[in-house]
C-alpha cells in the first residue's frame, strides 16, 4: 500500500501542477473572478485545497484535527489574498513535505486517532487517508474546470488514466 500511497500522492501533484499551468495561459483576471458556483473564485478553491492539504499533513504528522483546523482557519485570510505564483509556491512546497513524509514508510501505517470536531474518533493509517487527500484535491479540480468553462475557457487535462500513460510512456 505505501508505493501506492505514494503514487497517488505524485498524481496529485501532477494534477495540480497541470491547472496551475493552464490558469498561466490565461488572462490574469481569470484567477480572482467572481463566478456564480460552489466557491466565489478560483483563487478561493485552490486557497481551500491548499488549507486542507496542509491541515491533513499536520494531522499525520501528530497535531490533533482541532488545532489542524484552527491553523487553517488563522492562515485562511492571507492564502485567499494570495497570487496564484504565489499559491502555486505554497503548493509545492507543501507538495515536497509530503513527499518526504511519504516516503518514510513506517509513517504510513502508524494507527492514527483522530477526533472528530463534532464528536466521535476515528482510528485509521495514513495510507488510508492519503486517498482522501487525492480524491478531495480531484473533486476541487473538478470545481475549477467548471469555473472555467463558465468563464469560456477549457481547462487541463488531469485524469489518474492519462497521468498513468504519460508516466509509462515517458518511461518507455
């Protein structure tokens, strides 16, 4: 499973990478628009993804889910009022901890506890929610290829399918 998570984890990154580089193909603009959707900007979708990232790495790094959230809700006003090279700096460099927390393999099945803010515990690994990490940062993805074709553009491709082929073709 720890490769796996792994994997899963540099798609992730891929895939964000893969927006970060079609949104610097367009107008400037596009990043802050207001658009009528599930967030009031894109900047505001990725300040979310990138929030929850980092609260996730604190939780498998041993903070508590309660001080995970707090740490977001005190960084969320200057991640949204980030540029987006700046966020995509941020991205990266939150894309490198988990790498290398990743890659300690007796970090990934470590039992975690994690209380729930609104009550109950749940006990769970890390290569367990890895998953959830991944599959929150596709649904958010999924969020901004929505917002850009409201605003007329198409956005990148970030499918686990293709990112597969390109990795084996590249390796061929």
């Amino acid at each position: 499973m720890s490769d796996f998570s792994l994997q899963l984890y540099e798609y992730n990154v891929w895939a964000n990478q893969q927006i970060f580089n079609r949104l610097k193909e367009l107008p400037k603009e596009v990043y802050r628009q207001e658009i009528q959707s599930v967030f009031p900007s894109i900047s505001h979708v990725l300040s979310h993804v990138y929030l929850s990232d980092l609260g996730w790495i604190e939780v498998f790094s041993g903070q508590s889910m309660t001080d995970a959230l707090a740490l977001a809700e005190q960084l969320k006003e200057q991640t949204e009022a980030k540029e987006m090279e700046e966020m995509e700096a941020l991205f990266l460099t939150l894309s490198e901890r988990y790498t290398l927390f990743l890659q300690q393999k007796e970090q990934l099945n470590k039992p975690l506890q994690i209380q729930n803010p609104s009550g109950g515990i749940m006990k769970t690994t890390v290569s367990e929610l890895v998953p959830h990490v991944v599959n929150h940062g596709t649904y958010h993805r999924g969020n901004i290829t929505a917002m850009l074709r409201q605003t007329g553009y198409p956005s990148a491709p970030t499918d686990y399918g293709l990112y597969l082929y390109m990795k084996k073709t590249e390796m061929a």
